[in-house]
C-alpha cells in the first residue's frame, strides 16, 4: 500500500462491506492488462507496411477508441486498407501478444479477487473486440466477470455512455451506484456520461483532473474502503500532489 498524500490512512474504512459499489465496471486495455505496448505495436507495423511513420504522439491519440475510429486515424497515416482489414490486422496482433501472455495492471488481480470474496459483480467494459476479452477472461481468476461489453456488440463506442450504461443493465444496477476503473480519456469520458462514479488510473496517458473524478497512479493503491467511498461520491485523488 503506498503512502497517502496525507501521509496517513484517516478516513479509510475498515468495514467497508455496507457501502460497497453494486458493481464494478472495468475498462480492460491499460486498466486491468497491460496490452496498449502490443496495440502500439501492430499500429507501428501496418503504418510502417505502408510507408508511413508511427511516433509515440500518435500512439498516445489511439488509447481507449473504438477499433473503427482508430482505423481511420490509421487510414490518414497512409495504411491503405479498409476499416474493417485494419481492426482485424490489430486485433490479430494482440490477441497474437495476449495469447502467450497476459500481462496484469499492477494490483488488479488483488482487487478482483478481494471484489469476488466481497460478493461485488464486477463487469468487463472494452473497446477491444469480444475474442480479446475473451482471452482476458479466460485467464482472471475464475467467476471474475459476471458481463462483458466489447466494442463490437454496442451501437457507440466510447466516450459514448453506452458501453457503460450496457454493462449496469446486464447486472441489474443502478449505474450510479457503481466505480467505473478506467485509463484513458474516450473511457473516462464514457464512464462520467454514464453517471458512475469514477477512477482514473494514470498509465500511458495523462489521467486530467475532472470534476468528480478520482484519480490514482497504481490500482495497488487501492482497496474495498477506497472503492466504497467512491461509490458514494467522495473523491480520492492521488495523483493532485504532483500537479498533474
Ligand atoms: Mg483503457
């Protein structure tokens, strides 16, 4: 557990179970794994295919899309395939990655497990396609995920609130009665619209302050207690020291 700003730990509750979220809802890419270095790196390879260049700027402006929405970031950059090719091309390249390895978030398998022996739900909420989270699934701790949203079975993706807003519903819960764990600002974004409560966890990205949000460098910063104040509406942010 890392130090608090405070230098304490006041305020945290040492029985959190009555204040609990109804449920969980996790972004999966750079929230709970660690797959935006192969997303980068099947984005680099079909750029570099076709000609083009592929800096890390452009990289960073791809975290947490949809796949159709980064394939016509990609299309701009000279990969001269359909929308449709490119997902594929991308989703091949990680689910290549992820099938040798799956490379969990610092703290996360913690907080999925303490969530499960707590009787909270928890929900899987992508932007990565089904046969990816899949993997994701397969290797969490099992009876981890009670519903999983992928971005190719909603209607928006994020920052739309829908992914969200799907995700509560397959619970049965008040999608404002849930934490939202997200990484990137199109999640984030989504996760707000929705009405859940939400954190941010600084990863690739800068995670920028918002009104409501709360913020943390490492999930390993985070247990039950802070999960339950969450929920109901306090804000924690741990990332307000450095400035950012
Ligand atoms: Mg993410």
């Amino acid at each position: 557990m890392t130090p608090r700003p405070d230098g304490g730990t006041a305020g945290r509750s040492h029985d959190p179970t009555g204040t609990l979220p109804a449920a969980v809802l996790w972004d999966m890419d750079g929230t709970l794994v660690d797959t935006e270095p192969s997303w980068m790196a099947a984005e680099a390879a079909l750029v570099g295919e076709h000609g083009g260049e592929w800096t890390e700027h452009d990289a960073l402006q791809m975290i947490g899309l949809p796949l159709p929405a980064a394939a016509k970031i990609l299309q701009g950059h000279g990969v001269d395939l359909p929308v449709e090719v490119i997902t594929e091309r991308l989703v091949d390249g990680v689910s290549e990655a992820i099938s040798r390895h799956v490379e969990w978030q610092p703290g996360a398998l913690e907080l999925l497990v303490a969530l499960r022996h707590a009787g909270v739900p928890c929900a899987l909420v992508t932007m990565s396609y089904r046969r990816l989270a899949a993997t994701v699934v397969a290797a969490a701790p099992q009876g981890s995920f009670a519903a999983v949203v992928t971005g190719d079975e909603v209607t928006f993706g994020k920052p739309h609130p829908e992914p969200y807003l799907r995700a509560a519903q397959m619970l049965g819960v008040d999608v404002r009665e849930c934490v939202a764990i997200e990484d990137s600002p199109p999640g984030i974004g989504s996760a707000l619209a929705a009405g859940a409560s939400t954190l941010g966890v600084e990863h690739i990205a800068p995670v920028v302050a918002a009104p409501g949000l709360s913020r943390v460098g490492s999930l390993a910063e985070i247990d039950l207690g802070d999960l339950a104040r969450i929920a109901s509406g306090e804000v924690i942010d741990l990332l307000v020291r450095s400035g950012a």
